[in-house]
C-alpha cells in the first residue's frame, strides 16, 4: 500500500537526509522495532535509551512513509470532541486522555531541546472555529467540558474573531496548547542521535516475509532470507497493521494537503497561532518557518490509491477555497499538493499495547490526526509495559475494550 502520492513539501525541502544499509546477516536483539517513522523513531530512541540493545528496520528509506507525508501539526485535541468523548469511553478516561496530550506536547519540546534536534519545533496557540452558528452551540459546550477539565481555554465571540483575528467564522475555541514541527527531520533526529549516542542498529529496505514465537523469543525472516531473533517487537507500522491483525481496529480515510508559494509577510496570527473549524471534514492551517502556509483536510473514505490521487487536483481546489473563506484577503498559491492515508478509531482513541495473537510483541498504533502526539504517549507506556510496570492508559488504549 502506498502511503502518499506525489512529494511532500517535506521531503522536498529536507531530502534524503540519512541511509541506511539492508540486512545482510542473522542478529539478535532485545528490541526490535518495525518501523522506521515518527513513531518508530520515537520509541526506538525511548527503549534504546534504557538500555535494551535495539533494531530498528523498514522496508522503505526510513521515514518515507507517512511521516514524510505529516503536515505535524501537533494538538492536545482529540478527533472526537471531549463531551461527546466522555458519552463513549467515560469521563475519566477522557478528560485523562485529553490532559494527556497537553502533556505530551511538552514532553516532545523537552526533548528536542535536550537532543538538540533541529525540526523546527515551535510552541503554538490553537484556534478551533465554528464553521456555522449551529456548530457554535455544541462548540460553546465543548469549551465549558474542557474548562471543568482545567484545560486552559477561553471562548472568543464571533465578533472578536472577526476584528481580532480576521477569521470568519461564529465564535471559537482559544487554547495555549499546540506546536508545530518538521516531522520528518524530528524523526531523522531521533534516530541519528540514538545511532550515535545510543547504539542503536537501523536497517532499511528490509521487509519481514514471516513472524514465528516461542515462550521466550520473536522469529522473523526477512525478504533477503535473513532471520532476527528478538526478545520483544513493536509494531510502529501505522496503518499497514491492517494487513497483519485479523480484526478490524480503523477505518481508513485518504486526506490531503496543499502548501503554498512562500509570502513576503504572514499574517500575524499564523506566526503563533494554528486553526482549525468544525466543518466535516475539518479544515486546519498552519504556517512553516520559510512563510508559507500549510492547509489540509478535505478526507475522504479511502478506497484504493488510484483514486485516492486522481483527486489531488479537485482537493488542492477545495482547500485553496475553504482557506479563502476562512481568512478572506489573505493570498494563497498553491506550490505542492499531495495525499495521504489515516485511520478513524471507533472512539478516535489510539490503539498502544500487547496484543493476544502477537506474544512479546506491542503495538503503537497513532490512529487520527493525534498521530505524533499519541505516539509520544506510547513512549512512556511500552518503557512500562517492558518493564512490568503498570500504566492505566495500557487500559484505556488497549485492544479489544
């Protein structure tokens, strides 16, 4: 399955930024993580760093898949809006998950600082907008929710949307908590650092043909006829999990993307500010450093690649007008367009931990447009879940609940 199509803005600007060798030989190791993008390159760094001698491999360049695709823009805020997140999962487990991604956010700006990784990470404020008076009400709602969550909000009227942000739309919700980033430059980062620092081993173009266990061990043979032997795997493979478990755990969506021509000025807000509305599909916006502004949305359900692409031109169309609406005035050329593959959870809640048709194994499996942010919550709850420690979102996250 392909992930995206065309080239992202992402690796258009970065390039091939490091490779890796194949693998050419039989090994053994704690940890094997299957995967080489953000999550991947996450927890790779995570359990390498407790010292667990560690592999990583994909089957493509490393972080070629979605990652490269990401817009990463980086939000506390769940797919499903947390009163309605409460009627599904419970309150605790929601406002929980809700404060957890606030968390989550600080923790990655923590640690880029402390690897000094160059991505572009900046701390951002978030704007989520009303497209229409309806959605208003509810929206309204969903400010009160997180308040009595302690999240920090504050309710900004149509008015003072229109003269102080220049946004059309019927009121909002204004948070503290958002950041955006370079995702595939932040992955590249990771893996770099735990190569040098860490002893971390990465193999690419190297894809697992079959998986057998024992009481003790994982067995995998790869495409070169190679095996690796390791004590533990986790699965960071995104939405191609769907081709390895037997139950169906998301529904996959096509979403796209369009950036435009760098402007000589961005608007004020869009230096510190990411937005996003209510419509359905949602349409958010954000800016990168070189003064371009990133929009996207448009999701469709996914059907096959083919289709998914042919729509790339229709879509940038769509997004370019919707963006108009949004910030009348502001100009946008589109320069690079493209598309990609999510999955939408039943609960818009991720799936992280063992699974019982996978012995010593875990999954990190980011679904919805939280897919960083969730995966950064992954790192704290495999470190435990290896180390037998007990952690309660292994339950909220887990599979079959």
């Amino acid at each position: 399955m392909r992930l995206r199509s065309k080239e992202p803005y992402w690796l258009l600007k970065n390039g091939i930024l490091h490779a890796y060798p194949s693998l050419r030989k039989d090994i053994f190791c704690d940890v094997l993580v299957m995967g080489g993008g953000i999550t991947g390159a996450l927890l790779a760094y995570q359990v390498a760093s407790e010292g667990y001698r560690t592999v990583l491999i994909d089957k493509r360049d490393v972080s070629q898949g979605s990652t490269s695709a990401t817009t990463s823009l980086l939000q506390y805020e769940i797919d499903e809006p947390l009163y309605s997140l409460k009627k599904k999962v419970g309150d605790a487990v929601a406002i929980e998950s809700y404060r957890q991604g606030i968390t989550a956010i600080r923790q990655l700006g923590h640690l880029v600082d402390m690897l000094g990784i160059d991505c572009d990470f900046e701390k951002r404020r978030s704007l989520y907008i009303a497209h229409t008076k309806k959605h208003a009400k509810w929206l309204a709602e969903e400010c009160r929710h997180r308040a009595e969550a302690k999240i920090k909000v504050r309710w900004v009227t149509e008015e003072e949307l229109k003269e102080d942000f220049g946004i059309h739309g019927s009121g909002a919700i204004l948070s503290d908590d958002a950041a955006c980033v370079d995702g595939y430059s932040l992955a590249h980062g990771l893996l770099t650092y735990a190569v040098e620092h860490l002893h971390l081993e990465i193999y690419d173009h190297t894809e697992v043909t079959w998986v057998k266990f024992d009481q003790h061990k994982n067995f995998l043979g790869t495409d070169s006829d190679h095996v690796i032997a390791a004590q533990h795997v986790i699965y960071a493979t995104g939405y191609e999990s769907h081709e390895i478990l037997k139950d169906k755990v998301a529904d996959l969506i096509s979403t796209y993307a369009c950036i435009s021509e760098p402007l000589d000025t961005l608007p004020a807000l869009l230096n510190d500010t990411v937005l996003w509305n209510t419509h359905d599909p949602y349409l958010y916006v954000r800016s990168t450093p070189d003064n371009r502004i990133l929009v996207g949305g448009a999701d469709e359900q996914f059907k096959d690649p083919e289709r998914r692409d042919r729509l790339i031109e229709k879509k940038e169309r769509e997004l370019v007008e919707q963006f108009g609406h949004l910030m009348p005035g502001v100009p946008f050329i589109p320069d690079f367009s493209w598309a990609g593959t999510f999955g939408v959870t039943k609960d818009a809640l991720p799936y992280i931990g063992g699974h019982p048709d996978f012995p010593q194994s875990y999954f990190v499996l980011g679904f919805g447009g939280n897919g960083i942010t969730f995966s950064v919550m992954g790192m704290q709850m495999i470190s435990d879940a290896l180390a037998g420690r007990p952690n309660r979102f292994l339950e909220y996250f887990r599979f079959g609940r």
